[in-house]
C-alpha cells in the first residue's frame, strides 16, 4: 500500500488493555486550569517507570463544567486498577488542591468508581464538609484561598494503552514536522491522547535488553546510527525515525486516532520527505489488540 508516496509496512501496532479514568479541572480561568493539569499529568509519559500515562484531552468551555467555569478534561492510564487510584490521589493531591481557584469533578461513569475527593478531604483536618447534589457527593476542603471542591469519586474504565505507528522520513526535521501534525490530529479525536512530551516518542523501544535489570530497551532496528552494524529496518533514505505513542479510551477510540494520525503523516507525502509509516510490537506477545496499519487505512 502506497499513501502520497508514503509506503505503508504490512504490520501491526500491538497494544494491551489498561484501566483509565477521566477527570475534570476547573479553575477561575483556563489558564490556572491547566498550569493545574499540566503539572498533575507531567512525568506521566509511560507506565515502565512513570506509574501512569496521562495528559489533557481537551479544553472545557464554562458551558460544559459542572461548577460553569473553564476547564480541562484529563485521562490517566495504568496497568491496574490499585496503581491508577494511587497515581489518580498523589497527583491531584499535589498538584490541583495545591493550585489556586482550582476544583476537580469526575470525568466518567463507569462499572466501578475510584476515590478522588474521597481520600483528600482528610486535609480538611476535620474542617471538611459533604454535600449530596443529585445522588453525587462532593467534598468542600478549606484552604487559604478559600475551598477546594472535589467530587468524591470517578469512574474507572476499561482501555487501551500503547497504539502507535512509525515515522519513517529523509531527515529529522521532516519527521518532526509530520509527526506535529499527526498529534494536532489525534488531539482532536475525543477519548484519545498521545502522552509522551510534544506526542511524539524519539526512544523507540524493544522488549527486553543485553542488560538483565531493564525491562526493555533502544529499538536497533530503526536507530539510523547503527545502519550497518546491527540488523536495521531502515532503507538507504531513512536518517530519522520518530513514534507516536496513543491511549484511547475505546478500541473504537484507538481506531480513528490512529488512522487521523496516519492520515496527516501521508498527507505531507513523500514531497514532505516522509519515506513509510511502520509500527512497533512485540510478536503478539505484549498485547492482545493488533491494529493493522493497512487496514486502518484502507
């Protein structure tokens, strides 16, 4: 399959299933909203050594915000259930109730709930107070601005973490330029974030390492540098490689971020100097959703 000029590899981006949650962020302007977001999300690009994969899904206008202020919806991603309520607390724990104006509000129902205000009130020291609106409690924590409000819980999802695809281009200049628009792309696709710093992954990785304590380690194959000394993927006019890493909350999710990210990589061409779009897994060991790049698509 040719795309523009762009080849696109008969292979599949190997991803797994994962436990997600949505929350909101509310602040006096946006702007405090997501310095709050920002920092909470931040250290958040994978969960081989960051715990959870997180970052903002969208702006909120005052219209769609529970307390009618702006904000930001957020989506966090962990290997299970225990650690993503861990991530889920320290991170609003230190980085929205410690910023000003700012509140949080569950983002998502779901079949089981994860705590949000629930555990943080205690910093209330005993000045904390409840209110059930609708069936929902919210907790009013008093802090030195004035309260910090949290919605007791969220809803915990069942996800997908790890779609990607490759860039493969004639200099790393073109990749960055194309993997910029695959982000503002995927960025628009609701349920979908791309978590690393920019969306964009240079450290390509493989299972596994001649070193026995990592767990995975430099992807070979595609490092332009060692063309000729280790076993490559890479043609004649490739010199950079560049990764879009995506979590979605749906398998559906998955499928049109993918194929908006792809969509804008093939439309900057082979004239942009992109040369193929290939992606990484694992044999079908790692994950049991295979996305086919050809048939995505096609």
């Amino acid at each position: 399959m040719i795309i523009n000029g762009v080849f696109i590899d008969d292979t599949y981006a190997e991803a797994f299933g994962m436990k997600a949650t949505r929350i909101v962020i509310t602040a006096d302007n946006l702007t405090w909203a997501r310095h709050a977001a920002n920092a909470a999300f931040g250290f958040a690009t994978s969960v081989i050594a960051c715990g959870c994969e997180a970052a903002i899904e969208c702006e909120l206008s005052p219209a769609d915000t529970p307390d009618g202020r702006p904000g930001v919806a957020g989506l966090l991603f962990a290997v299970s259930t225990k650690e993503l309520a861990k991530q889920l607390e320290r991170r609003v724990g230190q980085c929205v109730l410690t910023c000003p104006t700012t509140a949080v509000f569950a983002g998502c129902e779901g079949e089981e709930s994860l705590p949000l205000g629930k555990n943080l009130r205690y910093f209330g020291d005993g000045w904390q107070m409840s209110k059930l609106i609708a069936g929902r409690r919210y907790w009013r924590i008093p802090v030195m601005d004035g309260e910090f409000l949290a919605e007791e819980s969220t809803g915990l999802l069942r996800s997908v973490g790890g779609g990607n695809f490759l860039v493969l281009a004639r200099s790393r200049g073109q990749a960055l330029a194309a993997c910029e628009a695959a982000v503002d792309a995927i960025a628009r696709v609701p349920g979908a974030i791309a978590p690393f710093p920019g969306g964009v992954v240079r450290s390509g990785s493989k299972v596994g390492s001649k070193y026995k304590a990592l767990p995975a380690s430099t992807n070979d194959a595609f490092c332009p540098t060692l063309r000729g000394v280790a076993k490559t993927e890479l043609t004649p006019d490739t010199d950079a490689v560049l990764e879009i890493v995506i979590d979605a909350v749906t398998d559906a999710d998955m499928r049109v971020a993918m194929k908006a990210g792809m969509d804008a990589v093939c439309g900057i061409g082979a004239a942009g100097g992109i040369v193929r779009l290939s992606a990484g897994n694992y044999g079908g060991k790692l994950g049991q959703f295979h996305y086919r790049l050809r048939e995505i698509l096609a």
